[in-house]
C-alpha cells in the first residue's frame, strides 16, 4: 500500500485545500501526489411523472453552460446530515420540496486526485416552490425534462457533469434491484 511520509499545504480558500504528499510505495521508491481536498456534496435526483427536475448554469471552471442535477455541500462548518443537505439543495435550486427522499449510493467524483465523496439521494413526492438560490446561483434555470430527453442531452452533450451521469446510473441499478 502507498503511505504518507510528509504532506505540506500548497494552497487553501474557502472551498478547498490543495496538498502535495511526499508517498512511499509498495516497493519502497517515492513519489509525489497532489491532492485536492473539498468537503463531500450532496447530489439529489429530483423524480417526477416520468421525468427530471434538472439546473442549468454557468460553470467557470469549463467556460460553458450544462444541465445537472441539483448538488453541493455545505458552507462553512456546518453539521448538518447529508440527508438534510440533499433536501437544501433541492429546494435552494429548485424550490422543490421532497416528501420522500432515500440514499441510493456514496461515490467519489474523481477520486485520482481529490478526496471529495458525494451521497447520492432519489427525491420523490415533490411540492413546488419558489426557489433560493445563492449569488453564485444567479444565472441558474431549472426545468423539467422526460426521461427519453435526458437520455438524448448525455448523447448530445448537453449534460457532461459526471456527478449527473453516475447519479442517472445508480437510479437505474435501483430500478433493477
């Protein structure tokens, strides 16, 4: 297994901490990992009428818009379940409001260089309601769209958030189970 001989904090904000490990490996050389570490997210996947409740934004880091499911973590340090997190996403970003919400998996976004997890949440039985976004949400839209039109936005692009797709993923699996 890898270890950890020495860390050293490269960078830190808000939102994240970027790290660089001096490892050893199996065979005794070393190595160095940068590692980027964010608190883990929550994703919810917004079900309804045979179809989804998706955001779409503007994301900085890609220079482009996409549609996604609504996510994200909590400010600051707060402690509250990942659950109650789920539900406040939802709501903030879509003013919905879920009568049923159930976890369907914990995954890692890209796990070859961060430590970011994300918990994955079917929301169901929805109230509308006006949503409250942040000011980094101002530009966000939220639509319903049928299941046979997310399907063909992953094959046209239109949704390229690996978060959403994985997320699409287990509520399939779900299905099956």
């Amino acid at each position: 297994m890898t270890t950890a001989v020495s860390t050293r904090e490269v960078y830190s904000n808000a939102w994240m901490t970027v790290r660089e490990d001096v490892v050893r490996r199996p065979d005794g050389s070393t190595g160095i990992y940068g590692v980027i570490d964010k608190p883990d997210f929550a994703i919810v996947v917004p079900f309804v009428d045979g179809g989804f409740w998706m955001v779409e934004q503007f994301r900085y880091t890609v220079g482009r818009r996409a549609w996604e499911f609504p996510q994200g973590s909590w400010p600051g340090a707060n402690d509250g379940s990942q659950e109650d997190l789920a539900r406040a996403e939802l709501q903030e970003e879509t003013g919905m409001r879920a009568g049923e919400v159930r976890h369907l998996a914990h995954f890692y976004s890209a796990y070859g260089h961060s430590s970011q997890g994300c918990d994955l949440y079917l929301a169901t039985e929805l109230t509308p309601g006006p949503p409250e976004r942040e000011v980094t949400e101002q530009d966000m839209v939220h639509r319903w769209f049928s299941e046979e039109d997310f399907r063909r936005m992953i094959r046209a692009g239109d949704i390229v958030d690996a978060a959403t797709i994985a997320a699409y993923t287990y509520v399939l699996l779900d299905r099956q189970a």
